[in-house]
C-alpha cells in the first residue's frame, strides 16, 4: 500500500519515502508514501520529481493508481517517468530513499480550479455527469436542458472568491451517506466504499452559509479567496441533456 499523504495536506510539497518497487521499462515507480495526486475523480494526476540521496533528479510526468492483471485498484500509487529517464531510473532499487517533490505551481493551479468547480456545483445546482480538472482548465458538464448564462457565472463566482469561505476537509460514514443521497453531486464517479467512511469536501459556514458538502477525494485551496481571478470561458450544449462549463484564469 502506498501513504496518501495528499488527503489529509494539500500543501505538502515533498516527503521522504522508501522505494517498494521500480519496472525500468515501464519506468514506473512505487513509493510507500507520496505527496503526488494519482489521476482520478476528473483531476489529472501530479508531475515533479523524485530526488536519489545522491542528487539525481527523476522527473516524474504522470501519477496513476495501480492496477492488478484484473483492472482491480490495488492500492499502490505509481510514479510513472518522464521519457528519457532510463539512466536515472537505473541507480534506483527496491529500499532506497528518495525524496518525492511535486511540481507545487501546476498542484496550485489543480487545486485552484478543482475547487471553483465546486463552487459552480453550487450556482448551476444540478447534477454532474462529466469533469475534468487541468493545470491549464477545468471543465464541468451538467445534466440539465436549461440555457446557461456565462457572466452570470462568472459573476457568482467571482462573489464566493471575495466571501473568503473556508475550504475543510472531512468524513461521513457509509451509512450517513446513505441517508444523504443528494450530497452525491457527481453521476459518473462514485465515491469510494469499503474503508466505512468517506473524504468530504465543506466549504462555507463559520457563521456563514453552507455553500457545498459533498465526497470527493480530490486536492484543494484551504480558502475560496485562493482561487483568484477566474472566468467561464464556455459554455457548450454536448447533447439534449448535457450543458458543459469551462472555466479558466483571468490572469
């Protein structure tokens, strides 16, 4: 099994972790702890590098989750290299120390717009049948016939960034779950049972309003005023049924 440090602390840049196994042609590695986000729940998986004791530097491109012959998760976060890295790869062994660094600028940017999609959750109020969280966009499709008005997002949005609202990461049981069905915003992804509790994402309260209690196992900014100046870029119909969002900085 590999640590996720990144559930708990978002902001955790690097870590010291012990090599469990390396596939040079694959150019794979697995780690028992990390700081890097494997791709899932719509967010891209995390790039950086994971540094030898003796300076050596492996650039990592893409974070996935490990997969056995039958396409069952196992529990073990592959570190997959960049090209080019067949040399560096080749002074790693199974025991070995090494230092896992995300590329912090790009998780900022992940974080940034994973949680403006949640606020869009929370202006649009319909389900989600479809996401994708990019370094560069993020883009949010709805089960809705409706019309969609791209300022009158973009405004909402800009009004939850200015309210400051804390971003808190938490848990509800299987059951408490159960019981609440319409905190499941997402149609496509569902939130991961069997451990008897799940990873919520809150924002708001702290004498205010509760702008968004819904599971999600993603990375975010601790405060909506992190997100910065962001704008609905699109707005696409993708079917009879589906209204797709994007969104991108201003800046």
């Amino acid at each position: 099994m590999t640590e996720e440090l990144f559930r708990a602390d978002a902001t955790l840049n690097e870590c010291s972790a012990r090599v469990l196994a390396v596939d040079e042609a694959q150019g794979v590695v697995v780690l028992d702890r990390t700081v890097f986000y494997p791709l899932g729940g719509g967010q891209a998986g995390d790039a950086g590098w994971l540094v030898l004791a003796g300076g050596t530097q492996i650039a990592i491109a893409d974070t996935r989750k490990e997969k056995d012959a039958d396409g069952q998760v196992t529990g073990r976060i592959t570190h997959q290299a960049a090209p080019g890295q067949r040399e560096q790869l080749s002074q790693l062994k199974q025991g070995d120390t090494v230092t896992a660094r995300i590329d912090a600028a790009r998780r900022q940017r992940l974080m940034r717009f994973h949680t403006a999609s949640h606020l869009l959750c929370h202006l649009v109020g319909v389900p989600v049948n479809g996401c994708s969280i990019t370094p560069d966009y993020a883009r949010i499709d709805f089960h809705m016939t409706e019309p969609l008005d791209k300022q009158q997002l973009t405004d909402g949005l800009a009004r939850l960034v200015a309210d400051a609202l804390p971003v808190v990461v938490g848990s509800i049981t299987d059951a408490e779950l159960d019981a609440q069905p319409e905190l499941i915003k997402s149609m496509s992804v569902q939130p991961p049972r069997g451990s008897g509790v799940v990873r919520t994402i809150r924002i708001g309260l702290h004498g205010g309003a509760l702008i968004d209690l819904q599971p999600c196992g993603g990375t975010h900014v601790a405060n909506t005023a992190d997100i910065g100046a962001m704008a609905v870029t699109k707005i696409e119909k993708k079917s009879a049924n589906s209204r797709r969002v994007v969104l991108g900085f201003l800046e």
